[in-house]
C-alpha cells in the first residue's frame, strides 16, 4: 500500500503530475492537473515549478492520511475523488416523499448540472471557489426559462442546498472540511409577507371551493399554524385529547425540522376536521400539491373577493399574525411556529406589533 508522485512527458516541454496508488493489489491513477516546466528557462517558470510541485506533494501527503484514515477502496478509490454531483442526486431522489422540498433539491441540482456545463465534479474540486462561483451564477446567470436571473430568494434557497448537501457529506465523512462554512449565504430581503385577516377567514369560510379538501386544509392551517407537508401527512392518531388539559392536541413531528411538536388546536379546527377516521388514515385525504391545485386555491380567494396574491403558505403567515394581533407573546408563538430562532418569529413582530401600537398611543394631543 503507498502512493507515488509520478511525471509524464507533455509536448512543448511540460510534465504532468500524477499520482500512483497501490493498494490490495491494485493500482490506481489520479490526474493532478498540474504541470512543471521540464527545463525551466525564467525565474517565473522556476518559481511555477517550485509551487507547483510543494502543492502536488500537499496532495500526495493528504491522500496518504486518506488511506491511513481507512477513507480509500481499491474499487472506488477515495472518498474525496467521489462524485459531488451524483452524491447530491442521490439525496435529492431521497426527499422524493416530499413534493414542494423534491421539488427545490430537484431544480437545485438541474442549476448545479447547467453550472458545470455537464461535467461530473469531485468533492475535492467542491471548494471555495466553486461555491463563490456557483453563488455568481445563481445571482447572475440569467438561468431561468425566459432567460432572466433568478429571484434572490430562489438563488439563496440553492445555494442552500448545495450547502446542506455538503454538511451531510461531512456527517458521513466523506470530507474533513466543509467549504460551505466559509461562503456566505445568499441574504434575502424581507419581503411583503401576505396574511390574512380574520374578516376575510370568514369570508372564505362561506365562499365554495371548487376542490373542497383544500379550503379544510387551508383555513385549518390558518388556524394551527401547520406547514402544508404537515397537513399534508397528518394521521388520526395524531389527534389527541389531553384530559388533563381539556384540549385538543396535534402530537407530529414536523416534516422539516424533525422536531416533535405538542400542539394544542381550537374546536374551530377540531371542526374542520370532520368524522375521525382509522389511527393510520390521512385526515386529508386527497390532499395534492401541484400547480393546478395551487389555481384553485387562487380562484377560491379571488371569489371570496379578497384582491391578494395567497398561496398557501400564507396560511401560516396568517396564524402568525392573528395571534401577535391578539396579544400573543412573540416566544409562544415562536414555540407554536415550531421556530428553532426566534429571529425567524420576529418578523412577524415587524408585521403586527401591539407593544409598538399602544406606546405610540402615549404620544400628547398637540391640538391638530
């Protein structure tokens, strides 16, 4: 078992540097991509050659620790020369039960393909540079179908994922450094959170809905506070009665952070739930994602009159806000949000914030 620094003859007197590695009875060949000038004739060629050949041993002597470590196969070769691009396929194919999160990882790797121009890279190449890169591309690629650039939130999300993908990869050792620590974010304006209000709840409420599991789901998550993938999974089981409490309870473990929430529902949304089912049923069965049922969510809204643009999401922004409204402390809320930073709550705050209202209401009458 060892490996070997080994140069090979290019034309117009250059040498390529490779490495040789022996392990189990089988050799292996890895292309540095570097070169040296084989007679060097400047003071610049030397210095080339001299950093070069310093970089190329600080290779060999990283994949020597590699194989000591127990990180090389003789049949796959390292773990940090495996395909980055084929490891994030394989977790975006994982999240495939999840259609919206599917959904984002599944574009998030089309962007990572058009980025590298079809060409398979390594974790080794995945370093600061590529992801600075990647993030220029995103915020500046014109990458979208009509040949515009992204939303910042659309390129922050990818970004995000590509960075995900590489803080798994270091839980599963196949990296001893994550590059994503040391490149930032794509940072998202906060933008018009739409909400709405508990007259237009009312008004939904009494306006027909063309598919009518989604005005349950909708104004339950209005309600609750429950993410659609949560609604979305929702068993009967998970609905429980704390005789303790006399309350009605959602016991469920959020589909996004894994966290388990105790989760206590008003009887509004107890109604809402209709006649149990079986423990293992979906309490909303026929439930879909998808652009159609987005559309009719859309013209549900528009035909209860209400003139904003609501998706469903904005079920939670709408919990949210009714209960900052009514005098709801921002760290229950936070709680009944399932929020691990209280950062994430606070935006809200900057919607509804009935402290701010009442101190302005200290300000004297000045007679106008």
């Amino acid at each position: 078992m060892g490996i070997n620094l080994r140069t090979q003859q290019l034309t117009k007197g250059r040498l390529r540097l490779s490495l040789d590695i022996y392990a189990n009875g089988k050799s292996r060949y890895e292309n540095l991509k570097l070169f040296l000038y084989e007679k060097p004739a400047t003071v610049a060629e030397r210095e080339h050659n001299k950093r070069t050949k310093s970089l190329a041993e600080s290779i060999m002597a990283k994949r020597i620790l590699e194989m000591q470590d127990g990180n090389y196969n003789a049949v796959t070769g390292f773990k940090s020369q495996a395909s980055f691009i084929q490891y994030f396929k394989r977790l975006t194919n994982d999240r495939k039960s999840s259609e919206s999160n599917y959904g984002n990882w599944s574009s998030t790797y089309k962007h990572l393909v058009g980025f590298t121009k079809g060409h398979d890279v390594t974790f080794a190449e995945v370093n600061e540079d590529f992801l600075k890169g990647f993030k220029k591309y995103l915020l500046n690629g014109k990458v979208t179908k009509g040949n515009q650039n992204l939303s910042t939130c659309s390129a922050s999300s990818y970004l995000n994922k590509v960075k995900a993908a590489l803080n798994q990869a270091f839980i599963d050792r196949i990296i001893t450094y994550n590059p994503g620590k040391a490149v930032k974010g794509i940072k998202v304006p906060d933008g018009n959170r739409e909400f709405l209000v508990a007259e237009e709840l009312r008004r939904l409420n009494d306006t027909p809905c063309a598919i009518p599991i989604i005005k349950s789901a909708f104004l339950f998550s209005c309600i609750t506070g429950l993410r659609w993938s949560d609604v979305n999974k929702l068993v009967w089981r998970e609905i429980i009665y704390s005789e303790v409490e006399s309350q009605y309870k959602i016991h469920f473990a959020q589909k996004k952070t894994k966290e388990y929430q105790y989760h206590p529902i008003t009887d509004a949304a107890l109604r809402l739930l209709g006649e149990r089912g079986k423990d293992d049923e979906r309490v909303f069965k026929g439930l879909r994602y998808s652009a159609w049922h987005n559309l009719r969510l859309a013209q549900w809204v528009a035909d209860a009159g209400i003139n904003k643009k609501i998706t469903y999401h904005c079920s939670r922004h709408t919990y949210a806000v009714l209960l900052l409204a009514s005098g709801g402390d921002i760290y229950t809320v936070s709680s009944l949000l399932g929020h691990k930073n209280l950062k994430t709550t606070q935006i809200y705050a900057k919607i509804i914030n009935p402290i701010k209202n009442k101190t302005v209401e200290l300000l004297p009458d000045i007679g106008i």
